[in-house]
C-alpha cells in the first residue's frame, strides 16, 4: 500500500513498511506540503504535532486507513472522516501506560522538592532541612477524566495507598462498578476538586473540555493542592493557573500538555518555582512507541488481507 508518516513513529517500525509498502515520511510538515504528500497515498499514519484537516485528506482520492498512532483525535477533522467512510484506528493502550507512570513521576516530584532540590545541590547549597516535602501515600488523588488514561492513574494511586476519587463525563452504575475494580471512588468534577490534594488531568480536548480547568474550576480546589496535566494544553486555562499559583492557592503544578507547544515557545509559567513544564513527551518511552509501532503494522496488514474489523476507539485490531 501507499502510505504516508505524518509524525515521527519507531523507527524499526517505519523499516519494516518500508519492506512490504511503498511508504512516505514528511515528519510535522505544514498543511501545503501535506496536501502535496498525500495525493497518491492510501494509508495515513500521525500523531499529534500535526493537523489533519479536511483540505489535507480531500487531497487523497484514494485514502482509505488512517492510523492515530497514540490516543487523541483533537487535531484530525472527525467530520470530514465520518462523512467520507474512511477508517481511523485509534491505538491508545501503549501511550496510555507511559503516560500513567508520568503523572506519577510529576506527582511525585511535585510533592518532594525534586526540581529544586536538584538545582540548590548543582550549586553547592545543601538544603537537607529546608525542603521537607509531603508523602502522596495517604493523600486524596483525583482524576478528572477516569477513562483508558486516567484510571490507569488512578490504579497507581490506590497501589501507593491514595485515596483515589474519579470523575467521568457520563457516569453510570456500569462505569462506577468498573472503577470501584480498580481502586477508584466515582464522583461528580466538584467533589474531585474540592477533595483532593492531587488533581490529574485527563480528558480529551473538544467544545466541552477547552477551558474545563479555569479560574471557577481552580477556585474549588483545595488550597495547597498540586494540579498535573497530561491531557491537553486547552484544557487548562493557564492564565488563571498562573493567577492561582501566584496567589499561592495551589501548592504547585506540573504541566506536559501546554496552550502554545514548539520550538521557541515559552510558558506562561516557565518563571514560577513550583511549576513542572515538559515538552509533550507523555507517551514518548521506547517501549510505548516499540508497541505502538508493532500495532500499526499489524493493522495495516490485517486491512491490507481483508481481516481488519472497524472498530471503536478502544478496541483492538479484530481478526474476521
């Protein structure tokens, strides 16, 4: 098949396309080139970075699959793919992994001092006595957004003997039931806000979550708590965290997911103490991408025989 790689995957994974498939890379291009790239191509593969817009895919008469190599749809036009047919596959368990153990990586460094205890020892200044930190086993964690991602957190959390508390956008018997098997109370967003002494967040970025966690949203939480988003940048108004990290309402706050992301773009929040500031990297671990990479070429080759089932978003390829 013909395929283009709009983001950068696993290599390995890209040679062994490469072996069966005429394949493409143009890694992160601008709208223009991609419409240039894909006008022959039948299988399109990306990850976030990049945007897909209707113009882009309606330059590929003969599109057919299109492989999100990670979780998020934010930056493909769902529109133009559910009016045209075409199949998008979603493969959101690797990331969802590498993610989980980030939060608690920023949760963790968040609570102990990690960053600046780290800074003050380069130097010379040895603050044994000066950054005493808090324990996260006993706290209250809550997860805003308790699906694939967020309950993988949440999981963590109980193991680490937290308190855990979830909220989700459509809460049901079934989805409290599911939760209560992984060590995580349901609740309504108010209650998880209110009640935690770390919020984790975890949604995708549509209408409904752009500016979720906002100045109403921070006011509700509690005083001293530490926020963590690894969702998206959107998702969290940051110049109202800005406003309650300086008026010390929050105790700290750590951020992979950011408003403006590239090169050259600096945060808001870059020149607060107790602020965390990753570049997107979430998913990025060897072994996530490794798995990723071996689903793609499972499913182009499972489409490519005419065995490959369109699925819902967290479902695996399906052998018919």
């Amino acid at each position: 098949m013909k395929i283009l790689i709009a983001s950068s995957i696993y290599a390995q994974a890209i040679e062994k396309l490469r072996e069966r498939h005429d394949v493409v890379c143009a890694f992160n291009a601008k709208e223009d080139e991609l419409k240039t790239y894909i006008r022959d191509r039948e299988v399109l593969i990306f990850r976030s970075g990049v945007q897909i817009t209707a113009d882009v895919m309606a330059s590929a008469p003969e599109l057919k699959l299109i492989l999100r190599a990670g979780s998020g749809v934010d930056n493909i036009d769902l529109d133009y793919v559910n009016r045209n047919g075409l199949t998008l596959v979603r493969i959101p368990g690797p990331g969802a992994k590498a993610v989980a153990e980030m939060s608690f990586a920023l949760m963790l460094s968040l609570a102990r001092n990690v960053l600046e205890a780290d800074r003050l020892t380069r130097q010379g200044i040895w603050a044994k006595h000066e950054l005493t930190g808090y324990l996260v086993t006993g706290k209250v964690l809550g997860i805003v957004g308790a699906g694939n991602i967020g309950s993988r957190v949440g999981q963590l959390g109980y193991a680490w003997g937290m308190e855990v508390l979830g909220c989700v956008e459509h809460p049901s018997p079934e989805s409290a039931e599911r939760l209560q098997e992984k060590g995580i109370r349901l609740a309504d967003i108010g209650d998880v806000l209110s009640k935690s002494d770390f919020v984790s967040i975890h949604v995708p970025l549509k209408e409904s979550t752009r500016k979720l966690i906002g100045a109403q949203a921070l006011s509700q939480m509690r005083p001293g708590a530490y926020l963590i988003n690894l969702a998206r940048g959107g998702v969290v108004d940051e110049p109202a965290l800005y406003d309650a990290l300086v008026n010390k309402r929050l105790g700290g706050a750590a951020l992979d997911v950011h408003e403006s992301e590239g090169n050259g773009k600096i945060s808001p929040l870059a020149a607060l103490p107790n602020v965390i500031l990753t570049p997107h990297i979430g998913a990025g671990t060897f072994d996530s991408q490794r798995e990723i990479g071996e689903i793609v070429i499972q499913t182009i080759d499972l489409y490519v025989n005419g065995r490959y089932e369109a699925h819902q978003p967290e479902r695996a390829p399906t052998l018919i």
